[in-house]
C-alpha cells in the first residue's frame, strides 16, 4: 500500500509518460494482462489507454488490472489509467523507482 506523499510523487512521473498499453472493446484479456505484467516489471510505473471502442469505466477496469497484477493504481483521468508496482529485477540493476518515505 503506497501512502498519499508516493501516489502524489507518483502522479508527477506519470505525466510525462505516453500510454503503452491500450485496452480496446475486448476489455482485460488474458493477453493484455500480460502485457500489462511485462511492462510492469520493466517500466514498474505504466500508463494505459482505454480506445474509443472499449465500454470501460476507467477507475473501475485500473482497480481490476491493479487487483489481478497485485499493482497499485496510482490515478485514473479520463480514459487513461496508471498503475505501480515495484520491480525485483529493477531493485537488482538499480534502476528503481525510489518512493519518498
């Protein structure tokens, strides 16, 4: 569980990121929850689109991804999401994302 300081801390990187996930009307396949997963552990910190075709509640679908990715949704804001979550191998290389105490 990520406290308000890191989600606000959080929210700052994420605007300078472009989605790299994109949701269409098929909603959360099985397919993008892995794509999902491995940008996950690479990025720890993704931003995903939810295309014009998805019927999708934004906040809705994040806490879903979040739950089932055991991610940290971060912010919803129209029809893009954020999630967080922390990367071993990110931690190994040194490359994390340090989170304010």
């Amino acid at each position: 569980m990520i406290t308000s300081k890191q989600r606000s801390f959080l929210k700052g990187l994420a605007h300078e990121l472009d989605p790299i996930v994109m949701i269409g009307k098929g909603g959360l396949t099985e397919n993008v929850i892995k794509e999902m997963n491995t940008c996950l552990d690479t990025r720890e910190l993704i931003k995903v689109k939810l295309q014009e075709g998805a019927e999708l509640d934004p906040k809705e679908t994040a806490n879903r991804a979040a739950d089932m990715l055991d991610a940290e949704f971060v912010q919803a804001i129209g029809r893009k999401f954020v999630l967080y979550r922390y990367s071993k191998a990110k931690a190994k290389e040194g490359k994390q994302i340090v989170l304010p105490k």
